[in-house]
C-alpha cells in the first residue's frame, strides 16, 4: 500500500487548459510508478508466502508434502516390471535405497531454513503435487492437482466477491454523496447512528438474512452453487443470482454503513473549501460540484480505504462461503482444514496472499491515474528525490551508533524505562481528565447508551467468574453425568411468555422426597403395602409439552413392586398408562410405551394426553391434571421413591439448543470470554503498534525501512488464512489463538497511521528539548512521543474491540476454536440447526448479544474520536 494511505490527500481544484495527462513525461512517470509498485507487491509476496512455508513447517508439515511425494513415486514404481521380477527382500531393499536418496536430493535432510527455501518455489508456484484427501472436495474420475483444484473453484469467489463489491464501491459514493448535500438531516443521522452495525462480519449478515427469508417467505433463496451439468449457458444466469443474492446481500450490508460514514466524512471536508463554496456562489449544477469540486479531489482517499476494505472482505469469503455452500475458495479452504490436507491449505493461503496482492496492484493504477501527485511526481528536480552519499553514509553510521566525537550532555541510563511517577497528585489528575471526559460523553446520549452496556457486561463477567468456575462451566457444557437429559430440546427462552397471549408451557418437575407432596400409604390384610402419590398440577398453556418423563429409585432385597401410572384429565376421566415391575433404577418415557400408542391410537401419546374429552389434539385442553403413581409393596422395607418431569417448550434466560443444554452457561460465561478477547487484543494490537511506529518514526533510516517493508508484508500476509492454519496445525486453546492473533496484526495499518502523527511529532521544539537536557532514545519514544497519540489510540481500541469479539466468534463458528470453553461462538454454531428448524431464538441469542457488544464499543468509540478531536466531528 501508499504511504500516503494515511495522509490527507491533497485538494486539487479543476484546473484549465492542457490536461496533465498531456503534459510530456507524464506517462514515463506513470509507468516507473507502477514497475516500482509492482516490484515491491511481487517482493512482499514473495515474503508472505515465505513465511507461510516457515510456519506450517515449523510442524514438519511441509516436510511431510514432499516426502508424501517422493515415496507415492516409489510406490508407483514398485508397479514396474524390473521391480516386480525381484525377491520381495530385495525389492524393499532397493525401493529403500531410492527412497533415501530422493529424500537426500529433495533436501530433505538440509538444515530447516535451507528447506524453506528450497519450498518456497513449490510455494510460488502453488505446485505440491495431489491433494492429501481428494475425497474431501468429492471429486470424481481423475485425481487433479492441487493447482488444478484451486483455480476450478476460483471463479465462483471471484463472482461472488468482484460483484458484491463493485455494487458497494458505486453505492456507498452515490449514498455518501447523497448524504453531504443533506448533512444533519435525518437520513444522515440514522446512516450516523446505524455506522456501528458494519462491526460485524458478512457471514453474520448471511445468518440474519437467511432467518429472515424462512420466516418471511418460508425458503431461502441463497448458496447451494457447485457446477453446471452440460457446461455453463445465459440461461443459467437467473439461476446464479438466485443462489447468489443473499451472499451478495451479505457482503453488500457488511461493509456498507461504515463505508458511507466514513466517506460522507470526507466528503464534507471538501465541501466547506473555499473553491466549492465559489462554484455554489457561481450557481453550477449540484452533480457537477459533486463530481468535480468534491469527489475528484478526494477520489485517491476514497481508493486507499476501499483497498484496505476490500483486502479484509476477501477473508470474509472463507466463513460466507461456508455458510451459504457456495464451493469456491472459502468453502475449498475450510475442507481442507477439516481434512487436515496440508498441500491443499498451504496452497489456498499462498491463493489468497495473490489475490490481495493483485487487488492492491490494481487499486494502485487507479491511485495513479486519478492522484495529480503520482503523476506529476516525475518533474521533480533529481536532487530533491535522491540522496548524496554523504547522507547515506551519515544515516549509516547512525544505525550502527558509529558516531564521532560528540558534545557532552548530562549522564543516563539508557536502559531504564522511565514511567510517570504514581504521586497523589499525579493520580488525581488523571480521575479529574477521566471525569472531564465522561463529562463531555454526555453530550452523546447514544454513547452513555453504550458505555451502559459495557459496564453491565463487565458486571455479568464478574459475575460469571466469581458464582461459574471455569471447570464447572467446563463440564456443564459437555453434559457430564447427563445434567441435561430432563431439559427441554430446541427450547425458547421463557421470557418469551411476557410478549405472548397464551402461555408456552414451561417444564414442572415433581419429587416424592418434597415435603408438599401427599404420599397416601394403606396397609392390606396380607402383610402388603399400598403406596399411592397424585402429582397434581394445573395446566393452562397454549401448546403441548414435549415429554412426560417418571424416574424411579426402588430399594427393596428380594421381591421387587408393581407399579402402576395412571392419568387423570379435566373431564374427571381416569386412563392407565402403564404397570411393571421396575429395575432398582429406571425410568419411563410417556412417548415412547408403544402400547400405550395403540390405546390412544396416537403416535404422540403426550399430546393425547393433553386432548380434550373428543380426542382432539390440535391444542391442549386447559384444566388440571393428576398422574398418579400406585405401587404395591411385597416387602416391610421396600421403598419408592419418584420424580416425574413433564419437559415443556421454554426453559431459562436464553434456552436450549438441540443437545439439551442450557444455553445460558455459554451466554453468561461467553461474555467474560468475549470481552477479555476483545480488550486484549486491542489493547495489545493497539499498543504495540503504536511503540513500533514511534521506533520507525524516531530512529528513521534502515530501521523505519524495515518496518514499513514488514507492514507491506502484513498487509499482504492474509492474516485469517494464516490464522486458521496455524490453529488447526499446532493448537486451538484461547491463549493460542489470542497470541496469533495479536502478533499477526502488530505490523497492520495501524503502524502507517501512528507513524504519520509521530512525524509531525518529532519535529516538536519539546522534543529538541529533551534531547538537548540528554533525554535517552527510549525515554523520549515513551514519555514524550507515546502520550501525544493517546487522543487517537484510546477512540481506536474502544473501536477495534469489536471486530475481535467477532473474530472469536467466527473461528467458533468454523470450529477452529479453544474446545473447552463454551462462547458466544458456539452458540452461533447451535444457530445454523435453528436456522432450518424454525428456532429462531438459537439464531436471535448468541447474535444480539454480538450486536449488543460490538455496537456498545462502536457508539462509544465513534463518540470518544469527536471528544478528543473535535476537528472530526461529523454532525
């Protein structure tokens, strides 16, 4: 990417007269700017995919690609008739032998960073031979290469991808305009308000959308695209949108409000210059002021942050693809993750550093073509754009502190970190600016709003922890010991009955062991006992319960009773239901007595239960109901003891999903979870970010090189890709995943940022001033540079907390996540079930809690950007 991705770009009125593009040498111009770009994107492909192989082999899994080809070539080879016509011993013997040697020729045996590079051609390349397990990508007839098998399902991506994203370029520029011209009106304000919903990721979108159309129209009209039977035809285009619209959908309201906002922003900074305020007092046209006074100037802003939101959204097509069973790359690249097929994984992620790359290029010739500074960048003289030798050698004596003889300045510790001492006064001050800042927060009400919601998820954390210890949670989620099996299945939450008419039946449980229950004991003349206990309950819902379930602990020594379940209804008629001798445990199942079936001439025995006197079953009669329980006692000591659970339709704050669980457990403690991911990878990314950027910034030359060569990498290192890989080949815990994830982002846009200000910074006069009393380097960086970017930062973390959030989310939702802890993620996995089942609540819970969060941290952060610079506000 620019470096001037991060600076203003500069305001360039329609000039008269010969157009630049006429002026002599600016093509010449042109061209050296795009060779030299084009190097430096082919150097940091190079680079990222280099690092791709370094990683997946620090595993010995690209190792294991090569020598998985070498000896499937040897075995082939054993096919041959000189090998056949050998001795079994000698056979082997031989086929050993070609084996080590081809081993020893591939490089197998050289030392680990020789190998890399030895890889990184095949990396280059994508040429590593057959996939691992071809039957995870069902493919028929011949097995094809990997290559062959990447660019089969690369059209479809980039259809889904290209027009997806044409449409929200066109889009968010025709509403951004729109938006200018009607600053502070009432579209503008919900754009505003609705800027935060774009937090969230495109398959998060797809879910919503898909829910929304199942309930609406009763079918979905998104995903399920492979092929086309006979070869693709026009017809077949009516098809392909059908499948493909809420795919398009979902990229298309991901990235659109924030884009809007974003761009209408800038765009009502050109639109208060002085020379649009002449073509308003002028009279011209409103479209051409847009499109000649605003949006020209503007346009290179405009293609930097569409390139950087364009390099994100191509990640987003793993997860999306995924969802919607769209088979191109995203789809290709999650089975190779089930399948474990390295060959395959190394190569989609090398696919996808190509496809960001070529993005970037092609979004840098529309940068120069409409930049006036690229294009004229040419008719500099030569010395301002190249350096003396003096110089150069003057910033290498620099790197290497090969100063001469310098002036004597006071004594330092160049090793110690020197922090604000924590005096009394110092702590003081600083509640009295965190005051002062909560104060001017209340001019926003959409952020109090959200710093509300921020502290009652932080109280539910604490909660969480404190009441839930992680192991408990741990082993309620896995359903140990059965904890859930008298919960109800795919239950809503009960407080779904506060917005009903009729009540959905929650589940009632009795136990005879219940001082209120009214055991009734008769002794006959035998010698034998009659126990009988009525469980009487009034039931008065608008839907039938989903099981009857009676549990039973029977203590007796030789002869075991007879038990007997009888049902009473509102109409006074009494039914038995069932008689045996029971095991010392069991348990009997209203729904499945396959006589009982055929007494009430129902398939459903619990709802003819619940019928009213005509056998009418479409819903329950309102009434009280007695199940009463007889046993007989052969035995003095013999002892029953029961608990019957008559399993309803709602159960809990956030319900059950499929497996019976209590979703509650994952909501309560997926919030300590989501928080502490977010807030520390922010802070962490954030953070680290910022003291490269100061290093870069301050020492300059080789170093500040270095690192904005490293952030070119990263930018075309697909950090998602990578991070998936990296999960699902070395490990999935929650610190892992937390590790990758800040140290894949440290070197991001961020970095290009920090370092625009600390430029401005350097050049302070308090600077020179701490250099001349004899401030050390890393004082300098940390008491004196750092605080100067706090105003920017601190909006920064609060709005990046989000986008992790989600990203723990998604990789839960592709199960590449910790195994143990239940999250907000796994949740949204139990959602795709409700998604086609009808249960909306498993769809509904997990996301708004997602939305709840990432829109409290966005309202927050949007807010805290205006206080600290109030040059940005927007309204």
């Amino acid at each position: 990417m620019n470096e001037s991705a991060v600076e203003a770009p500069i305001a360039v009125e329609p000039v008269a007269g010969r157009s630049l593009a006429r002026r002599p040498g600016v093509w010449r111009n042109l061209l050296r700017y795009l060779l030299k770009r084009l190097l430096m994107l082919s150097l940091t492909v190079v680079t990222a995919v280099y690092i791709t192989i370094l990683i997946a082999n620090f595993g010995g899994y690209v190792d294991e690609i090569v020598a998985g080809q070498i000896e499937e070539s040897i075995g082939m080879s054993a096919l041959s008739e000189p090998l056949r016509s050998m001795p079994a011993a000698q056979r082997q013997a031989v086929m050993q032998e070609a084996m080590v040697a081809a081993k020893d020729a591939a490089g197998l045996n050289d030392p680990f960073f020789l190998r890399t590079v030895r890889w990184l051609e095949d990396g280059l390349t994508l040429d590593w031979g057959l996939p691992r397990r071809w039957q995870a990508y069902f493919l028929t007839g011949r097995s094809p290469t990997v290559r062959e098998v990447i660019v089969s399902n690369l059209a479809r991506s980039l259809f889904v991808f290209g027009a997806a994203n044409l449409l929200l370029f066109g889009a968010s520029i025709l509403l951004a305009l729109y938006l200018n011209r009607r600053r502070g009106g009432l579209s503008d304000r919900l754009f505003i308000l609705l800027s935060p919903l774009s937090s969230a990721p495109a398959w998060v979108y797809g879910i919503l959308l898909t829910a929304l159309f199942l309930q609406v129209f009763g079918f979905s009209p998104g995903g399920t695209f492979d092929s086309w039977e006979g070869g693709f035809r026009l017809s077949h285009i009516v098809i392909l949108l059908r499948h493909l619209l809420l795919p398009f959908l979902a990229i298309f309201l991901a990235g659109l409000f924030q884009t809007v906002y974003s761009w209408r922003a800038l765009f009502q900074v050109y639109g208060h210059e002085d020379y649009v305020e002449m073509a308003h007092a002028r009279g011209l046209p409103a479209a051409r002021i847009d499109r000649d006074y605003i949006l020209r100037p503007v346009l290179p802003a405009l293609l930097t942050r569409f390139a950087l939101l364009i390099t994100l959204l191509w990640q987003e097509i793993i997860a999306l693809e995924y969802f919607f069973n769209v088979q191109g790359l995203g789809r290709l690249f999650y089975q190779a993750l089930q399948a474990y097929d390295t060959p395959m994984i190394v190569a989609i992620v090398t696919t996808f550093a190509y496809l960001i790359a070529i993005t970037v290029f092609l979004l840098d010739i529309c940068y120069a073509l409409v930049d006036p500074r690229v294009r004229v960048g040419g008719e500099r003289r030569r010395v301002d754009r190249l350096h003396t030798a003096a110089s150069r050698w003057a910033r290498l004596r620099s790197f290497f502190r090969l100063r001469g003889p310098k002036e004597r300045r006071p004594p330092r510790n160049r090793f110690r970190l020197s922090l604000p001492n924590p005096t009394f006064d110092g702590v003081l001050r600083t509640a009295g600016r965190i005051a002062g800042t909560i104060g001017r927060l209340r001019r926003y009400p959409f952020a109090m709003l959200g710093l509300a919601i921020i502290m009652i998820l932080a109280g539910v954390s604490v909660y969480t922890v404190v009441t839930i210890p992680v192991g408990e949670a741990i082993s309620l989620w896995r359903g140990d010991d059965n904890v859930w099996d008298r919960h109800p299945r795919t239950a809503r939450p009960a407080w779904v009955n506060l917005f009903r008419r009729d009540d959905l039946p929650p589940t009632i449980t009795f136990d005879t062991r219940d001082e209120n229950v009214d055991k009734q004991i008769t002794e006959l003349e035998n010698g034998w006992v009659e126990l009988s206990v009525p469980f009487t309950f009034a039931y008065n819902y608008a839907d039938f319960p989903q099981e009857i379930v009676v549990d039973l602990e029977v203590d007796y020594v030789e002869r075991g009773p007879h038990l007997t379940l009888a049902w009473l209804g509102p109409d006074g008629r009494e039914r038995e239901l069932t008689g045996f001798k029971p095991m010392p445990q069991d348990s009997y199942f209203v729904s499945r007595d396959r006589r009982l079936m055929r007494r009430l001439d129902s398939e459903r025995p619990q709802q003819a239960l619940f019928g009213d006197a005509q056998g009418a079953t479409e819903e329950p009669a309102k009434g009280t109901y007695t199940l009463r329980l007889n046993a007989l006692l052969f035995e003095p000591d013999t002892d029953v003891e029961a608990t019957v659970t008559i399993i309803g339709q709602v159960h809990g704050l956030a319900g059950t999903d499929g497996q019976r669980r209590d979703l509650g457990i994952a909501l309560l403690w997926g919030t300590p979870v989501a928080l502490g991911f977010g807030l520390i990878a922010a802070v962490a990314t954030s953070v680290g970010s910022m003291l490269i950027a100061a290093v870069g910034a301050w020492y300059g030359g080789a170093i500040d090189r270095a690192i904005q060569f490293l952030t070119e990498v990263t930018l075309i290192l697909p950090f998602f890709p990578v991070s998936l890989m990296v999960f699902v080949m070395y490990s999935r815990s929650i610190v892992t995943i937390l590790a990758v994830t800040v140290a894949l982002t440290l070197f991001g846009t961020s970095v290009k940022a920090y370092r625009a200000t600390f430029l401005q910074v350097r050049a302070s006069p308090y600077i020179e001033a701490a250099r001349a009393y004899g401030a050390s380097n890393w004082r300098i960086v940390v008491r004196y540079m750092a605080p100067r970017i706090l105003t920017v930062m601190i909006p920064r973390i609060i709005i990046l907390v989000p986008g992790y959030v989600f990203l723990e989310a998604t990789l839960a939702f592709l199960g590449v996540s910790d195994p143990l802890l239940p999250t907000w993620g796994k949740l949204v996995v139990s959602a795709l079930a409700g998604v086609q089942s009808g249960s909306l609540h498993l769809v509904w819970v997990p996301l708004g809690m997602l939305f709840l969060t990432g829109l409290a941290f966005a309202m927050v952060g949007l807010a805290l950007e205006d206080v600290f610079e109030p040059r940005q506000r927007k309204v």
